[in-house]
C-alpha cells in the first residue's frame, strides 16, 4: 500500500513540474546575409505576455504601429540572446563579415516572422500581417522589409493603408521603423545616428 502511495505521490509531483514548465513559442530567425544561415530561438509565456500586453494597450491603429515597432525590436533583441544577431548592426556596413550580421532579407524575413507570430497570438488588432515589400531603384539598390496592412475597425480609420515595419536601419533591439509604403517606396527612411 505504501509504495501504491509512493508511485502515486511521484506521478502527481511529475506531472505538477510538467506543467509548471513555461511553454515557449519558437521562431527561426535568419543572418548572414540572404538567410544564408538561421538559428531557432524561443520565447518564453512571460516575454510574449509582456509584448501581448503593450499591443492590448493601442486605442487605434497609429499607437499600434508605434508598439508593433517597439515589440519588433525587444524581441530581436531577446533573440539576440540566444543567437549571433546580437552582433548586428543597422545598415550593412557598420557589421560587414561579422558572423550573425543581417542584411534586409534576413531583417524582412525574421521581422515578417515576428509579426505573424504577434497575428498568431491575436495581438493585432488594427493590422494584419502581409508578404515583405520590395523597393528597387536600379537592380544593384534593392531592399526589402516586412509589410503590414491597416484593417478598418470604424468608419473613421482609413481602410487598406499599407506600412513596411523595417528593423535593418537600427541596431539589433533598436525599435523598427514603420513608415507608409509610398513613403519608403520613395527612398525615405528613419534618421539614423
């Protein structure tokens, strides 16, 4: 009877600690230069509910985007943790030939992925997530970023209006730029120190 007990305790403490074990989301992220090379990185319940909680803050769709811009870059930064990206620098010069170094496919791809990650979750209320835009200004300056769409929640908000959200101005966890499309289309982009 005792060891009945005993077996009995210790499957009850096993399964306690399984589901005390903090879930994690995991996400690829890419660096090197054209995803040349990746790296699986996780986020624990508590850092996505700390970014869940400032995107449950916005009271429209600009406050979002200014969010959305401050969450990409804490979680490149925690992905910075556990990855070379912390080596990263905005642009491509100021890191050339460091290992973890990204290019803007690995920014658009990684922050695409972030971004779904985010619509995954429910976060996003005023935009949705769509494929990375391409600006070219000749084959040789080509650049991408991730893309979001503003979705209209009231008949006050302009429905359809399209943003990149661009992490490779900044250093790694430096908050993204969001800007409107037509706007970066055009060459503009954030003041950069």
């Amino acid at each position: 009877m005792m060891a009945c007990w005993l077996r009995l305790c210790v499957g009850a403490w096993i399964a306690l600690a399984a589901f005390s074990v903090a879930a994690v989301e995991r996400v690829s992220v890419c660096f090197n230069y054209g995803c040349l090379a990746q790296a699986e990185v996780e986020f624990s319940d508590e850092q996505l509910d700390e970014v869940g909680q400032w995107l449950a803050a916005a009271r429209n769709s600009l406050e979002e985007r200014r969010i959305i811009g401050e969450a990409v870059g804490r979680l490149l930064a925690w992905a910075g943790q556990q990855s070379p990206i912390a080596a990263d620098r905005g642009g491509n010069y100021a890191d050339d030939a460091v290992y973890g170094r990204m290019d803007c496919i690995d920014h658009s791809t990684t922050t695409t992925r972030l971004l779904q990650l985010m619509e995954r979750h429910g976060w996003l209320r005023f935009h949705r997530v769509l494929a990375p835009a391409l600006r070219s200004r000749f084959l040789v300056f080509e650049h991408y970023s991730a893309q979001i769409e503003e979705i209209s929640v009231n008949s006050a908000e302009i429905d359809g209006a399209l943003f990149v959200v661009d992490s490779w101005f900044f250093d790694n966890g430096r908050p993204a730029a969001v800007m409107p499309l037509a706007a970066w289309l055009n060459g503009e982009s954030p003041n950069v120190e």
